[in-house]
DNA sequence: TATTGTTATACTCTATAACTATA
DNA sequence: TATAGTTATAGAGTATAACAATA
C-alpha cells in the first residue's frame, strides 16, 4: 500500500498523527458499538473512576473535550445510569461526578473488548517501545501545553 | 492543569493520540489560515511533489483520506490552480496529479509557515528522541495496517 | 466483473457565543 | 468580575452508497 514518500514532511509528526487517531478511532467506533454508547465514553469514564469527585472542567481538560462536549456526553452517561453528577456543597457551581456501581461495572466489560484495539500495537512494539512511545507522547503534549 | 490520572487507561495510546492530534489540528488551521486552504492541503501538495504523477487513489491511501475528501481538495487546489488533474494515457480513469509552478512555489511558503507548528516539539525532544518518536508511530502504522 | 473518480448525503467531533447560577 | 455548567448553533472531518467511465 505505502510506496509514496512523505518528501517535505518527514519530519513531521503532524500527518502521522492524524492518519494514527483515524484508524484507531474507527476502530473504537466499531468496538465500542454493543455498548451504544458514543465515543469517549470509555475514556471518560476511566478518568472518572481514577479520580472521582471530579468537576467537568478538570475532566474536560485532562479528555481534550470541550465544556459543550462532555455536558452532552455526561447527559448520555447519566441517562443510563452509569455517572451521577452530585453537586458540591462546598461550591455549588460545581458537580462532582462519580460511576455508579452499573458504571464500574461497564467501565470493566469495555476496558475488556476496548483494549484489544491495541493489541496489534502491543504485538508489534516490545513493552519498553511502548512505554518509550507513551512517554515521549506525554511529553509532546506537555510542551504543547495539554499536561 | 494536568493532575489526573489516566487510571484503567495508563497503557493506551489512544486517548493521548487524540488530545495530540486535536492540538496539532487547532495550530495548523490557524497557521494555514493566511492561505485561504483546507487543512490537509499542505500534506496533500507534498505527497504529490514527492510522488508526481500518482492516481487519487494512491494518495487518498496514504493521506488517510477517503474518496470523496480527496476530489473536494483537489477540487479547491486545481481551482487555485496549485494543482493539475492529467487524465492516463494508458490507463484512462486515472488522474495523474502533478503541482503546477505556483502550486511547487505555495508549497514552500505554506512549509515555512506550517512547520513552525512543531517547533514546540524539535524544542522539547533532541532530534534522536524526534526520530524515534516518528520510527515508533510509522512501526505501529504499517502494524494497523496504514503502512 | 472490478476499479477510478465523482456526486450526494449524513453523522460525528469540535468550536464558539450567549445564557444561568453561583462565587 | 470571574467561574462552572448549560444551551444553541455552526463548521470541519469523515464515512457510506450510488453512479459514470473505463478496464
């Protein structure tokens, strides 16, 4: 398939990155699609449980999404019941969000089938080409200002 | 601002490739913007600078882009005419796409301005850790099959 | 029958502006 | 005056299906 050369940008992680995400999104697409629910879920739900209490604003930071983006998706988590927003009483501008039980539970069966979409990543790095890989991703995005 | 723990999803480089990939896209919109081009327009010109004369096909393939995304930037490029469509003498359904004179002069402006895009990137990586970083995404490219 | 390019169409993701309620 | 969340809206990116021309 890939006989054509990147020419000016060789260097340039930009193309790469795009052509990575799309393949990877499609394929969370299709893995995440039993499940009904939309793409992200996963991740924030992950984040959530990591670090429950949570206002939006932190989780949509640490996502990448925007405020309008998670309001609608924490609508269709909260929906089925797998995220409850609690409202702070200490600031009551703010919702703490937790998973319910129904959510950990999700949380569990779609790490399951989610995590196989990287699998062939996993079979074609060595554990320390992958850690190296994240890392050096990490501190991209540091320099880029997305900590 | 980051002080959240990615929890079940430490491992995966999928949540990250997007927070990247929506961040280099913002930045490259805003430094194509003086151009007056679709975002893609820059990979696009320098894969047929590089490989003059491929089909559409070849270099929606390697662009990560479908079909129909490829003919609307042709479409805008050949308009601006930075970009010409020859119909194969041997093969008559295919478009031999070649860069016109101004197209090759847009190119290396476009790359001046565009490139300053990951700078951030050359400043926080040495060229070693730059290079790994592209080696390791182009290893697990040609594993998701994107080679 | 298969392939290249095209048209038409829809859906998802992301972004922005304006509003509310709290602080 | 500023911040958290919400609503409404628009735009870009991507995908699929159906079609024409050619092989």
């Amino acid at each position: 398939m890939g006989d054509l050369d990147w020419g000016l940008l060789s260097n340039s992680v930009g193309p790469r990155v795009r052509l990575l995400r799309n393949n990877l999104n499609a394929r969370s697409i299709a893995a995440s699609d039993p499940f009904g629910l939309p793409t992200g879920s996963l991740t924030l739900m992950s984040l959530i449980a990591q670090n429950p209490g949570s206002s939006q604003k932190e989780l949509a930071d640490k996502a990448g999404i925007t405020g309008p983006g998670l309001v609608s998706l924490v609508d269709e988590l909260e929906k089925r019941e797998l995220v409850r927003r609690d409202r702070s009483t200490t600031d009551r501008r703010r919702n703490m969000l937790v998973l319910t039980e129904k959510g950990e539970e999700t949380v569990a069966e779609m790490f399951k089938v989610v995590s196989q979409i990287e699998a062939p990543i996993r079979e074609e790095l060595s554990p320390q080409e992958l850690e190296q890989l994240i890392s050096l991703i990490d501190r991209v995005l540091k320099a880029l200002g997305e900590g």
